[in-house]
C-alpha cells in the first residue's frame, strides 16, 4: 500500500530535485539533526521547567540507576 509524502517530505524532495555530493548529502544530514536535536531540547527545557525542576534534581538524577531488575 502506497503512503504519501507529508508537505515537509515533498518540499524537502523540491529543494534537491538534482544530484548532490556525498559530502553535500552529510551535511544536510547534519543539519538535520541538529535542528531535530534542537527541538527536542526546547521541549525538554520545556516540560522540565513546567515542573518546576531544579537544576539540583537533573544532577541527583544523572547518579541514579533507574533500571530494573526482571
């Protein structure tokens, strides 16, 4: 069954209708995770300070072992 591309796909697919370089292609990679990377940490800044979290409770986490044993 055939899916279609969303907007951000097809305009991403307009933007590079011709053949880029493998040292091209890496850095749109890259710029694409950063941009993704960058929003993930907004909306964990987010969501941490809607909490009211402190900056001594993110260090006492980080010390923490948080698995579990089956």
């Amino acid at each position: 069954m055939p899916v279609a591309l969303n907007n951000t796909q097809l305009e991403i697919l307009k933007l590079f209708r011709n053949d880029q370089s493998e040292e091209e292609l890496q850095e749109i990679r890259s710029l694409l995770i950063a941009y993704l990377a960058d929003k993930v940490t907004k909306e964990a800044d987010k969501a941490f300070d809607g909490k009211g979290y402190s900056d001594s409770i993110f260090q006492k986490w980080k010390k923490e072992h948080f698995r579990k044993i089956a």
